[in-house]
C-alpha cells in the first residue's frame, strides 16, 4: 500500500538534501559579480556597455560595480571596483558607469536588497517596447509570479536622482521590474538570486513571446504559483542554479576563477 503524506513533508525533505548535498562554492563577491557577468553575456544580455551589476559592499554605504567601459564578457574580480554612495571610487580604477546612480536609490530604501542587475536583452527589450508586462504562466519561470513589477513610462537614461526615484519607487517590494522602452532590473538578497532571476527573466519574455505568437496564454492556478515560486527561490536551489550556469563559464573560459 502506497504511503501518501502531506505535500509540506515533502517540502521539508527536499529542503534539508539540498541544504545537505548541493554545491556552494567559496567564492568571493567579486569572483561572483565576474561569473554573473559572464553567464548574462552567454545568454544574449549583452547590449554593448548597456547594462550594469552591483552588489554592497562590507562597509555601510560602499558598493561594487563592474568598472565602465567593459562588456560583460569581459568581467573580471579584478575589474570590480569599490565606490562611496556618490559613485566616487574608493578602490580598484577606471570610471564608474553614471546609470549606476539609480541603483543606489534602491540599496537606500531596501535593506534587504544586496545586489542589482539590470540589462536590456532582446525579448525583454520587446516586451517593453510593446508595453506589455511579464506574464509568469509557466512552472521554470514562477519565481516572478506576484514578484515583478512594471513601469510604463519611460524616464529617459537613468544617470540622474529622478530616475533612481521613479524607478524604486515602481518597483517596491518586488524582486524584479520590467521597464518601459528599456530592459529589465532583479535586486534580491545575493548575487546568485540576482543572477538566477536576471537569467530567467528574459527566458520568461521569451516564453511569453513566443506563446501569444500562436494563441492566448492561460493563467496558473494562484495557489499552484505561489507554492512554485517558494520552491524556485529556496536558497539551495538557486545557489545549485547558480554554480550550474557558474560551470559552464569557467569550461567555456578554461580557467578556474575569473581572477
């Protein structure tokens, strides 16, 4: 006779293994901002110097970016520099991308939040251009579902104080925002959530691209994506997510690291 359990058992089983027996590599911030970079440009993210990846820094108020003028395929730890909450560098060189400005706006009003990426990728980009919000109506991409948010107008290039207002204030306790005639932002808790849902974003525009291109997309269950969503953000899976995507940079580089 078949034992048949609560679903929340379950949960918790799965929970405690891959807490157990999933890969967290020891990697620093830096080296994580690096491969975050590398896998995004791998998956199409690139737009030339479009695009930027940032994260806190040890000391309240100071923050990591990747130095401007570099594509993502050229992401290194080395190229990773340290800046005041001014943009002013406070360690490594070069020049500071100014449209970071706007994410530290988001840092400020959202403790939480501890990295942000924003890039324009092509299917993201298409949605925004038609203004038509993300539609979460499948399980790999249920991690958006009641978890993105979307401003329909357009500020214009983000390098000043009003942009970084308007573009918080959008998106407000969500993990990621479309936006209107631009790309797409995630700022969550770790680089590898950052990363993971950046990556998944443009998968989800590409799925709602494609989908309505044939027929009318179906809703999920409210209670079926909620549980999904859950289950697609526990941290273990998504740092195994991560070091997957994390992999196949380093093969496709040969090295070990991005030094």
């Amino acid at each position: 006779m078949a034992i048949i359990r609560p679903k929340e058992e379950y949960h918790a089983k799965t929970t405690e293994q891959m807490n157990r027996h999933l890969l967290r590599p020891d990697w620093n911030i830096r080296q994580k901002m690096a491969l975050a970079c590398r896998m995004l440009w791998a998956d199409g993210h690139e737009s030339a110097l479009a695009g930027q990846i940032t994260a806190r820094g040890d000391k309240p108020g100071t923050y990591w970016m990747l130095s401007f003028g570099l594509g993502f395929d050229e992401a290194c730890a080395s190229n990773i520099v340290l800046v005041d909450d001014d943009l002013n560098i406070l360690e490594g060189g070069g020049m500071v991308n100014p449209s970071n400005r706007f994410h530290l706006w988001i840092y400020r009003h959202r403790p939480q939040v501890n990295a942000i990426i924003h890039t324009h990728p092509p299917a993201c980009s298409a949605l925004s251009i038609i203004g038509e919000p993300l539609k979460v109506s499948h399980m790999d991409t249920s991690m958006f579902y009641e978890d993105c948010a979307y401003l329909a107008e357009w500020p214009g290039p983000p390098i000043g104080d009003e942009e970084g207002e308007l573009i918080h204030n959008a998106l407000g306790d969500k993990r990621a925002i479309l936006l209107a005639h631009h790309g797409q932002l995630c700022a969550c808790s770790t680089i590898e959530e950052t990363a993971v849902l950046a990556m998944f974003f443009e998968r989800t525009a590409r799925m709602q691209l494609a989908a309505r291109a044939v027929g009318e997309i179906k809703p999920l269950k409210p209670e079926a994506a909620r549980e999904a969503h859950d289950y697609r953000l526990k941290p273990s899976y998504i740092g195994a997510t991560f070091h997957y995507f994390a992999r196949r940079v380093l093969r496709n580089s040969g090295e070990e690291v991005l030094a």
